[in-house]
C-alpha cells in the first residue's frame, strides 16, 4: 500500500503511477492497494471512490457504450438484494470486483464480469435505529484505501474490512450512541484519513465531520460546524465567529448542521469540500430567537485536509428555515469563465439554485435558480445572500407559506454529474412544494420530527380538488445545466420527482433512473432518450460504468425508498404505482440475461371501522399523527411501498393490538419502537381514531371517482 501524504505527483509522473498495473488495452484492472494517487489518476476501467474521482464529477472516460450501439444494450446480470428497503449507494470497482452497500448498512462483494458473489457482510444494525432516521434505512456507498473497504452504518458505527474477505478489521463509534444521530453517507478516504459526518438534524444533533486513520481507527481530527454551549469547550476562532450569528439557547437542540452527504477534494490545494445541513429545528425562531445567520448552517465549507482547521466558507441560505440542506452533490472542475481559467466548485442544493464558486477562496461567482423559485427572488451578487421573500419567513408572518421548492428540496441527494467534453451539468430536479405552517405551541420532543412547523395541518385534505391541483403541480426533471452560462440547455421531464442519480460518459450518453421504475440512456448533447429498461421497481440511485477485458459495463442499484417512498402521501405514487425490489442490475453491450416476472402488485382493500370518535379527539390524533408518525407512515396517513399502509391495516379495527404496537414496541424489532415516551395510552388512542376517520374518507373518495355502472 501507497500511503499518500497529500504530495500528488504531478503531469506524466502521475499518469505513469496510474498506468502500473492496468491493463495494456486500457483495461480497468488495477494491481495492489487504493491510495491518493489512485484515485486521483482516475484509471479509465475502474470506480475507486463514490463520486468516481476526488473531483466528484461522475464522468466516466468510457466511450465503448455510445449511440451507435446503446440499442444493444441488454442486462449482462443482476443480484437480488435481501433487503427490501430504499437502494441508494454507488457501487466501486477494483481489480475486478465490484462492492456495494445496501440498506441496513451491509455490504457485498460480487466477481464484476460474471455477478458471482464473492462476499456479503452484516454489521446488524439493531431495527429500531429506524426511529433515529428521518428517510429510510439507506447507505450510500463504501470507501476503500489500501486493501480495505470502509461502511458506515446506520447506527453511527465506521467500519473497516478487509477487501478479499469482508472481515471486519476494526470497528469506531462515531457518535454518543444515546444521540439521535444515524449515518448514511458514503465515507472519503483522503490522506490516509477516512472521513465520515452523520445525520440527525430533524432530531436534536450537533453537526460535525472526523477523519480517522484508515489503519488504526484512531480519530486524527474532528471539525464541528455549529458552535458549543458558550463555555463548555474550547474552540477555534471559526466557531468563536459562528457563535455571534446565533442567539438564545439554540445547543439544548444541538442546533443541526450534519454532515450527512456531499464531500469533495482538491489535492492540489489540499482542501476538503464540505456541504453542511439544515438548522435543527428548520423553525428559526425556535432554534435562535428568529434572529442570526446561523453558521455553519447550510454552507459549503473549505477545511485544510491534513489538520482539519477552517479554510472559507459560504452560505447558500443564512437563517436557514426550510430545511434547505446545502449536502447536495459537490463537483470540482477546471472551466472557462470570461476567457479565463478558474477553479470552480458547483452545487445545485435544495434551495433552488444553481451556485458556481472559485473553490481557492470560496467567492462566488455565478448564482442563479435552475427551478421556479419563491421564498427568494435571487441572489445579490454584492453581498452573495439571498435576496428573501418577507413572506417566507412563517414564523415572523404567522401564517402558512407554500414554499417552492419545499422540504425535497429542488434537488436532493441525488448526484448529478459533470460532462467535461459538453461543459454541461446534468441535474435531478425536483418540481415539489411544501406548506411551512408556524406551531405556536410547539415544543421538543424525544421522538419524532423536531423541526417547529405544525406537520399536522400541513395534511393533505380528503379534497380531490386539492389532491389533484397538487398532484398536477409536483413533478421532475433532468436539468442539461450549462455552469458558465448559467442557463439550461435541455430538459426531461418526468411525471413525478424523486429521480435517480446520474452517470455522464465519454460515449456521449446520460444514464438515470427513475421513480416509475425505468433506467434509461440520454444523448448528452440535447437529451433525446435512446435507450431504456423496464427495471420493475423505483431507481433513486446514481449508475456507474467500468471496464473489464476490453468490455464497458453500467451498473445501477434499483430499488426504490427514501423519504419520497415514505412521507408525501398521496404524491408517493405520482409517477405510477412503485414497489421495492431490491436488486443490483449490471448492463452491458450484448447482454442477454432476464428478470424474473415481477410479484403482482396488489394493495390490502379500505375497509375500516366506522369512526365515531368525536371531533377535538381526531384533530388532537391528526396533530400527534402528523408529529411523530407520518415521516414514515404518509403525510394524512397515506402510506407507501416500504411500511404498512396504516388505513389498510387490520390492526386498525383493534384498539389492543394497536396499543401493543405504539406503546409497548411489539414491533421494534422491525423498526416499530415504542413511543410511550411522549405519549400516553390514551393520546396513542386519538392517533388510531385520527387513521381511521383519514380512512373513511379516502374510501369514499375512492367510490366518488370510481366508473359509474348501469
């Protein structure tokens, strides 16, 4: 093993470093360890880090797949998963094999031409973490140095295996295992450090990033991106500058700022690229008397890589109040701007809009809004800040503000990609508001969404007016967004948002997935679809591509989750009726392999009690139903592919089941934790009544909008 101390090798030394160990046609085979270099040389045939390169451009340099021949693109094989929850990692290939994480934190190891599995392990992550995470049981990916591979898991542990073995070679704690914190990014490995953050800030965390020594596990570093309770630690000057731009008690609720996606690197300027959180909770009145910009709440932050110390900053959304996270996908890239070479970091974050910076010193360069936006109206290119919407902030107005884009964001985790023959970046929007609605009375609570807005009245009504007016008013996109322009030069627009990750090639193609359960080919230059395949489930994530003997392959993870396949309601299936099947799907040129027939797709009848309860009780339910349990069981109750669709459960006819369920944990053992914590038997109770009332009335819309027969 390599062991880069951050001294890349530079020109045709660096590529002659690559070279070692391909094979003579450009094959993507690599011999021994991972290291710095490695990833950097970026070998054409092979995946070593989850954006591909440091640079996190998702470019693949391989052209064999192209428009001549996509039409002959078939399955070369595919691997079900045992899992039947949201699929969201990036697989790696190296020497040959192909790993990949799954959900509940496993890992897989498969031969990458043939699919023979090599091996599997699992780190049991106990289920009732579930409660701990705002959007599903995902992982995004492994890392690998050396001839280790390193996960991350859900439960807050980093793990090191072997790569041939997949034994684990140490284990480390990132987090206070009583915390609220989860983990489901994918780690870095830089310098001989393995970098991971966590997430959590819909439920009371401090945000922060630590690297560790890949050998050992030892924590080198750790950079926290929200400040202390004044006087209880020792800080460094960045955080000192932070505290002034915050106010009240905001540490009793840790204050948010996880670190829970996107990084990225520049070896040559040694600096890390970090998208940090939303505010915990998003109502900043709650969180900082209303008052503050909130640093380093929803900002890309710089940090030198070898000592962790703060570089520069900039915040996409100051006082951040809507949960516009700025984790979303960070790419590197040397472009053109004015006639002059510039450095430049880009990201497209929930906000809306599109951000262009020079990433030596942070400043920006371009800004502008790649969806309708209305809580802003643009960016002052003076200050750099927002210039905001008074009506935005709810919680100064009192009253409800329909934000565009919403909580999803206008583009989510999903990575976009970087063509560098086009200059073009192909991004996975979403069309999707949210209704913010300020809660005077609200208050923390150890379980359940902490974020200060009132997810009770921001229900969805048993109106089929409404219902369709918003159905015809969420949709997605893949954007062709040109960075230097700042302008779109093509679209695909989809039924529905939630759309897989993207994969650019040197072929001249973009490939996606999608929630309707297609993985398709695109012309890069105008975005004509060439090519799909019907994959029976939803795909969220990104596809990549590798090299073996001379043959180009694309690989995806399908099955669909995620917070879309959970929390929306009756937007869930808008892009047509979806169900997890969780398999990794490996294509090829020629290939001739088959999916089995899909399972039918059938749903339980509505068929609930009469509700007789009175009406203060299933308003008291509708509040506490929206607060604790429609994250995971459906905005009004609706629930998705992925848990039980609560209107439809037989457990709803009984009231002792029901108690068993909610208050006493029968099920935790399937994520189901009890909640008799912040609630009593009786207060459960309204929830049940609320579900059921949600019940009658969808059924009788269902009657209403049912063919009329003679």
């Amino acid at each position: 093993m390599i062991r880069s101390s951050g001294l890349f090798l530079a020109g045709a030394a660096l590529l002659a470093l690559a070279g070692c160990g391909a094979n003579g046609g450009g094959g993507a085979t690599g011999t021994g360890g991972v290291d710095g270099a490695r990833i950097a040389a970026a070998t054409p045939g092979e995946w070593l880090s989850t954006g591909r390169t440091y640079d996190e451009q998702r470019f693949s340099p391989l052209g064999a797949i192209n428009p001549g021949n996509i039409g002959q693109l078939g399955l070369a094989w595919s691997a079900d998963l045992d899992t039947a929850r949201g699929q969201e990692a990036t697989p790696l290939m190296i020497d040959g094999a192909l790993y990949v994480s799954t959900a509940w934190s496993m890992v897989k190891a498969y031969d990458a031409a043939t699919g023979k599995p090599l091996w599997s392990y699992d780190p049991e992550v106990p289920r009732e973490t579930l409660v701990k995470a705002c959007c599903d049981a995902v992982n995004r990916g492994v890392a690998a140095w050396g001839d280790r591979l390193f996960v991350g898991t859900l439960d807050g542990r980093l793990i090191a295996l072997d790569r041939k073995t997949g034994k684990p070679a140490w284990t480390m704690m990132t987090i206070d295992p009583k915390s609220n914190q989860t983990i489901t990014g994918a780690p870095r490995v830089v310098n001989g450090m393995v970098l991971i953050g966590n997430g959590g800030a819909e439920f009371g965390a401090r945000g922060y990033v630590t690297a560790y020594d890949a050998q050992t596990g030892k924590q080198v570093w750790r950079f926290y991106t929200v400040p202390a309770q004044p006087g209880t630690e020792r800080e460094p000057e960045y955080l000192k500058k932070a505290a002034a731009t915050w106010h009240g008690q905001w540490w009793k609720q840790g204050g948010g700022g996880t670190v829970w996606d996107a990084m990225a690197y520049d070896p040559a300027l040694d600096l890390l690229y970090i998208g940090v959180g939303n505010g915990s909770p998003w109502n900043q009145l709650y969180r900082s008397e209303g008052k503050g910009d909130n640093l380093y709440l929803s900002s890309i932050v710089a940090i030198h890589a070898k000592t962790g110390e703060y570089a520069w900053h900039y915040q996409t959304t100051p006082g951040e109040s809507w949960d516009f996270t700025a984790t979303q996908h960070i790419i590197l890239a040397d472009v053109t701007i004015d006639g002059k070479p510039r450095k430049v970091l880009m990201q497209a974050p929930k906000n809306g809009f599109f951000y262009v910076l020079d990433r030596t010193d942070g400043k920006l360069i371009s800004a502008r809004n790649f969806v309708p936006v209305n809580w802003a109206s643009g960016i002052d290119m003076r200050t750099g800040r927002p210039i905001e919407n008074p009506a935005a902030r709810y919680y100064k107005t009192g009253k409800p503000f329909i934000g565009s884009p919403g909580a999803t964001g206008a583009h989510s985790w999903q990575p976009m990609a970087f063509d560098p023959k086009t200059g073009l970046v192909f991004i996975p929007a979403n069309l999707a508001a949210f209704p913010y609605i300020p809660d005077p009375a609200w208050k923390p609570a150890k379980l359940g969404f902490n974020v200060g807005v009132d997810m009770g009245k921001a229900a969805m009504p048993a109106d089929a007016a409404a219902r369709k007016a918003a159905l015809a008013a969420t949709t997605g996109a893949l954007i062709a967004w040109d960075p230097v322009a700042q302008k779109e030069r093509w679209r695909v627009s989809f039924k529905g948002p939630w759309n897989g990750g993207v994969l650019a090639t040197a072929g001249g193609l973009v490939f996606q997935g999608n929630a309707a359960g297609e993985f398709a080919a695109y012309a890069a230059a105008d975005g004509k679809k060439l090519w799909s395949f019907p994959a029976q489930t939803g795909i969220v994530a990104p596809p990549m591509s590798y090299e073996l003997n001379g043959q180009q392959y694309v690989a995806v993870l399908a099955g669909w989750g995620g917070v879309w396949a959970l929390a929306p309601g009756v937007l869930i299936d808008k892009s047509g009726p979806v169900r997890n099947i969780s398999r990794l799907l490996v294509f090829k040129v020629g290939g001739k392999a088959q999916l089995p027939a899909p399972p039918a797709l059938e749903k339980a009848p509505l068929d609930p009690p009469a509700s007789t309860a009175a009406p203060d009780v299933i308003a008291a339910g509708g509040e506490r139903f929206g607060r604790f349990c429609g994250v995971c069981h459906g905005d009004a109750a609706v629930g998705g592919a992925l848990v039980p669709d609560l209107r439809r459960s037989g457990v709803l006819n009984d009231a002792t089941t029901w108690q068993q369920i909610v208050h006493d944990g029968l099920l935790k053992d399937n994520g189901m934790v009890s909640f008799a914590g912040v609630m009593s038997a009786p207060e459960i109770e309204t929830i049940r009544q609320y579900v059921i009332k949600r019940a009658n009335e969808d059924k009788a819309l269902e009657r209403a909008s049912a063919p009329k027969t003679r």
